[in-house]
C-alpha cells in the first residue's frame, strides 16, 4: 500500500524545524495515514528523545498524502554528532492498520 515516503525540508535551523513528509500510497481514497517522528537519537550521546506527531496537510491526491513535522530546538546532524530523528508511519482503512514503514531522518543545516 506504501509505495514511498519523501521527507523535504521546509525550514531548518537550530531554533526550529519544519518537514513535509509525503507519503505514496497505491490508492488514498478511504484510508488515514498517521505517524510520528521520535528523538533525537544519536549513538554515544545521551538524549531526551521527544515524539513528534505527524500532522495532515490538507489537499492530498489520489495516490499521497502530506503530512506535517514541527521540532522546536531540534538536534542537527553533524559529523562529531551525527543525530537522527526516526519516523514511523502508518495506513488505516475501517480502525485497522493495513501498512507500517518506518525511516529516518538527519537533519542537516542549511548549506550557505
């Protein structure tokens, strides 16, 4: 049912970030897609991992659906501290979840 899932960054800095996370479904008529993004996550440091509710954005077509990832203060990747966020995400049809995928996120700093 998942075909893909594409994450663009729409602002990104260390005071805040905003994702887009658009979800590629086989058909999108009748099903809900939910999801989150939790961290972050970084081996050898310690962290105080937060979970992100992925929002809808309205105006989704026949085969996506947009979601919405708002991270206040996130933890940008870097070589010395390579921080990721992972996503996962979910379709419903009638109550019951018919696909799963997870992935994850780096988020990196704006190249100047």
């Amino acid at each position: 049912m998942i075909r893909s899932i594409t994450v663009e960054p729409v602002r990104m800095s260390p005071a805040g970030a905003e994702l887009i996370v658009r979800v590629g479904l086989d058909a999108a008529a009748g099903v809900e897609v939910r999801g989150t993004l939790v961290g972050p996550r970084c081996a050898g440091i310690s962290t105080v991992e937060v979970a992100y509710d992925l929002r809808p954005v309205p105006g989704a077509d026949d085969t996506a659906l947009v979601l919405r990832a708002v991270i206040p203060e996130p933890n940008m990747w870097s070589p010395a501290a390579p921080f990721r966020y992972d996503g996962r995400v979910g379709v419903w049809r009638d109550g019951v979840r018919v696909d799963d995928h997870r992935f994850a996120v780096e988020l990196r700093p704006p190249q100047s």
